[in-house]
C-alpha cells in the first residue's frame, strides 16, 4: 500500500510530459478541453482564405516523409493516389467539401420563429397588463369630428384630402 | 488535370465597364420617369388649384365653419 502511491505518482508525471508534447498535433487526448496555441501557426479550411499557415499533418510517417521527398523531384513521375495522399497531407477537406451544403439553416429558421413566436406572446401580454386605456380620440365618433374639422380646415387642398371632398355636394369626390 | 490559367487581373475594370454603364443609364431613367410621374403631375395640380382660387369666399367657408379664433361665425 506504500508503494502504490509512488508508482502513480510516476504514471501522472508521464502522462504530463506526453500532454505537453502532444499539444501541437491538437488532438484531444486527454480529459480537459483543449485549449489552441494561438501563438503557433494555425490550419484552417476556409474558402475565402485558401491557403493556411501550416500544412494539415506537421508530423509525417516513415511513408508520408519519403513521399514527401519524391515530391521534390518531376511531379509528372508522381502516381495519381500519390498526388492525393500529398494534397491530403496538406489539407483536411477539399474545395467541394468545404462547400457542402448543411441543413443549419433550418434550424435558423426554427429557432428565428420559435423565437419570434416567444415574443409575440411577450408582445400580447404586455398589450394586455401593461399598456394604459386606448385614448377617447380614437372612437369613432371623435375621428368623424376630426376629420370634418380637417375639412373645415381645407387640409391639404391641392393633392391631399380637402382635394377629395366635394364642397358643393357634400360628399366625396 | 491541366486547365487553362484563370484571369488573374482586370477583374474590377471588367466588372465597372459592364455595370457602370448599366447603373448610369438606370439612374437617369429612374429620374426621368420620378419627373414625369410625379413633378409634372404635382406642378399641373397646384397650377389648376391656383387658377380659378377666390381665397375670400374660401376665408368666409372657414368662418362659417368656426374653425377661427379670431373671427366667429357671421352668426354669433
């Protein structure tokens, strides 16, 4: 049992040097969230930025580095799956992959009106406990007053709403 | 897997010379047409109102109609 704890204490410190060296390759290996070096050259695929900091895998195989090498040479003597494994070394998605079209924006629209839906019942509650009485000028009776005042008026006598009415007949025009 | 080179340059001056012309001459139709759809029209209207216009007999409907205060009615 005295000896458990140092044998443990062994593997953590393993575990933190292979942590440390693992964080550029960005994979998650380990339980916490990880976290980009954002001061290391990034990879991104981005069709309006093509071309990114750093090629896709920094750290080649045997097999990945002697093609690599065969890269250096006439690219006429490169087979066609050696010309795609080279782009793949490269890149992670291709232009027609980038492109892909999503379902995303369904669920915009979805949330747009699940959200537009929420407010208008926010929007009918309000009208119901929060907005003052409906102001007296808006019966009906007030707006016929007001409108004959306006036409007392001659409101607007040229294009507007005086222009409509009939001053002789008393009616519209 | 050997296409011909893109257009590398020219690509704005392309794109002004077939869209300038277009939004210059779409421009002074849509003023042109605004002119004769809405000033013309709007100058004749206020032209007519004004030809046959008795502002007196227009003053004494207002009066009449109470709508002053600083003369009422002939009435009152």
């Amino acid at each position: 049992m005295l000896r458990l704890p140092s044998v443990r204490l062994g593997g953590l410190v393993v575990r933190r040097a292979s942590a440390a060296l693992s964080s550029p390759v960005r994979m998650a290996s380990h339980e916490v969230s990880q976290t980009v070096d954002m001061s290391q050259p990034m990879y991104w695929d981005r069709v309006d930025t093509p071309l990114p900091d750093r090629r896709y895998k920094d750290i080649l195989t045997d097999s990945e580095k002697s093609l690599k090498q065969k890269e250096k040479g006439p690219w006429a003597q490169l087979s066609k799956e050696e010309k795609i494994a080279l782009y793949r070394m490269s890149f992670l998605q291709t232009f027609p992959e980038m492109k892909q079209r999503s379902d995303e924006w369904k669920t915009v629209m979805g949330g747009i009106f699940i959200f537009l839906g929420f407010t208008g019942l926010l929007v009918w509650w309000q009208r119901i406990h929060v907005y003052p009485q409906r102001p007296h000028t808006f019966d009906p009776e007030w707006q016929e007053k007001q409108l004959q005042r306006m036409l007392d008026m001659r409101i607007s006598p040229v294009e507007g709403i005086s222009s409509k009415w009939d001053y002789e007949k008393g009616q519209w025009k | 897997m050997s296409l011909p080179k893109p257009l590398m340059r020219g690509l704005l001056g392309k794109r002004l010379r077939f869209h300038l012309p277009i939004a210059f001459t779409l421009s002074v139709v849509a003023a042109i047409a605004f002119k004769y759809t809405v000033t013309e029209p709007r100058k004749k209207a206020y032209a007519d109102f004004y030809k046959h216009y008795d502002a007196v007999k227009e003053f004494n409907s207002m009066r009449e109609a109470g709508v002053f205060e600083s003369v009422r009615p002939t009435g009152e």
